[in-house]
C-alpha cells in the first residue's frame, strides 16, 4: 500500500504544472521557490512509485500514468473547494452553494448568460463554475464533487437522468493564407488531406471528429490534440492546420474575423448537451431551482 502524504499546496502545484506545461511557470503562479516546487513534485512521485511528468528541454508533459493519477487529484481539488466553499457559504448566510460543472464551449456559449440570469433570480444562492470536457464532467458527478454536470449527450455514460439543454455545431476554422475550400458547407473529406487541430481526449469536438472519419471508414490521425481553443487558435493563426469550433467560440476568440470560417457539411458536426445533477451535497430546494432555471433557459431557446 502506498504510503501517501499530500497536502493541498502540492496538489495545486501538480494541477498548476498540467496547465503551465513548466515547473517554474507553475511555481511562480504559485509563489514558490522553483526549487522547492521541483521537490515536491519528486517527492509525490517517489511516494506514487510512478512518474508523472517527462521532464523536456523547455518544460513538462505529462505521462501516460500521470494523465490517469492528476484526474484523481482533480477530484481532490474540487472537494477541497467544496468543503472551503460550503463552510463560507454556511458562514455567509447564503442560501446554499452550487457547483456547476461544463465544458468551455459551453460556458462561452450559454452558461454565462444563463448564470447572469440566475444570479438575478437568487442572489442569495453561491455559484461555482467548473470547466472540463465531458469525460471529467461526468465523472465529477459520478464522484459527486460537482451539483450539476452539462456534456455532450453521445459522450454519456452515467447512470443519470439527462435533460436537454442546449445544441450547438462545429465549424471550420482555417488561415486562408496556408489553406483553401472549393466548397461551402465543406464535405468530410475535404478534411481528409489536411492537418487538423482537435481538443484532446474526453472533448465532444474530438469525438464527434472520430466518429465522422470512422464512419467513413478512415481513422484520425490525431495531427494536434490541445487543451484549449486559446492554443487551437494560435496554431491556427500561424498556418500549423485547420481548427473545429462552434462559430460562438470563434467570435469570441477572434472578434476582427481574420481567421476564416467556413461551414461543414452533413449533420456530424452537431452536437446536443444535456445536464444531469446529483443530490446529496446542496439543499435540496437550492439545487432544485438551479436546475429549473438552467432547463428554462433552454426551453426558451427551442
């Protein structure tokens, strides 16, 4: 058995570096010594038996054992968050604290003016956003460290409720000085031939992308796998190949339009979200009017 002695520093630094890609960026971040944010890290991974970070010329990435570890300290910060959260909320007076959990898509999309709506209505009630892809979504619900969860219906593999929430479609994003369509909506397999720049595992845009080339029996390449639309951007910008996001995302990322965009073809590019919650952890009646409201906002969309 492994003899784990953690504290919540280190787990901010090790969830700090994933996001840093650098130790020192991390430390910094984190106000420590770089030297003493280095030990802590081999420390942890003394006492885990495992490596969770490749050391590299220019900074870290993370391995494949560390992927599957940080997803477990995710879930620790997130209860850390939620007992401080909760305790200040008691202290407070407010009338509870709700953690609301979504994809980025989603939250510059929807959840923020939803939010703002709510906010409105019961300015009495804390809220939290999360935001991670649908895997972590749902597996924060499993673990009930989040409320209320919002993910990609086809990524679902809870035994939870689903309620529609919203729908949203990709679209392509490309540099017209390194690439060009003859077509618009632009087929499949325009994509075929072309360097693609995907979110990473657990995304409903790299899922839906998977899907689209499997039922076309190719495989995707996984040309670039990123965390973020900000990094899909830059790579975009700099001619590296061709992004997918919704066309919300776009403007909020490139308000002048000097990236192109271009609509797709067919239907694989839609996606609906659905919201599931889980009780236990808010009042009762807080969790309750959070989730009518979050369902209303997307009955007055349809």
């Amino acid at each position: 058995m492994v003899d784990l002695r953690l504290d919540t520093v280190t787990i901010a630094l090790i969830l700090a570096t994933v996001e840093e890609g650098s130790i020192s960026r991390a430390a910094n971040r984190l106000d420590l010594a770089v030297a003493a944010a280095s030990r802590r890290i081999s420390e942890l991974e003394e006492q885990l038996g495992v490596k969770l970070f490749r050391r590299l010329p220019h900074g870290m990435e993370v391995t494949e054992a560390g992927d599957k570890l940080i997803v477990h300290l995710q879930q620790v910060d997130m209860l850390v968050d939620r007992l401080a959260g909760d305790a200040q909320a008691m202290v407070s007076g407010l009338d509870g604290r709700i953690i609301i959990g979504a994809p980025k898509a989603v939250i510059i999309e929807f959840l923020c003016g939803d939010i703002a709506r709510i906010q409105q209505l019961y300015p009495g009630i804390s809220l939290k956003i999360v935001e991670e892809n649908s895997r972590i979504i749902q597996q924060s619900l499993r673990d009930r460290v989040i409320d209320i969860g919002i993910y990609e219906s086809r990524s679902g593999f809870l035994d939870l409720r689903q309620y529609p929430y919203r729908e949203d479609r990709l679209v392509l994003v490309y540099n017209p000085s390194h690439f060009s369509f003859d077509a618009d909506p632009v087929p499949l397999e325009a994509l075929f031939d072309k360097p693609v720049i995907s979110l990473g595992k657990g995304s409903a845009t790299l899922a839906a992308i998977e899907r689209a080339f499997r039922n076309q029996g190719r495989a995707f390449t996984n040309n670039f796998l990123v965390s973020g639309f900000d990094t899909m951007f830059n790579m975009v910008r700099h001619g590296l190949g061709i992004g997918l996001m919704p066309p919300e995302v776009h403007r909020f990322f490139d308000p002048g339009a000097t990236i192109g965009q271009a609509e797709l073809d067919g239907n694989w590019q839609h996606r609906q979200y659905v919201l599931s919650y889980v009780e236990g952890h808010a009042q009762g009646q807080t969790l309750a009017n959070i989730v009518s409201e979050l369902r209303r906002g997307s009955t007055s969309r349809s």
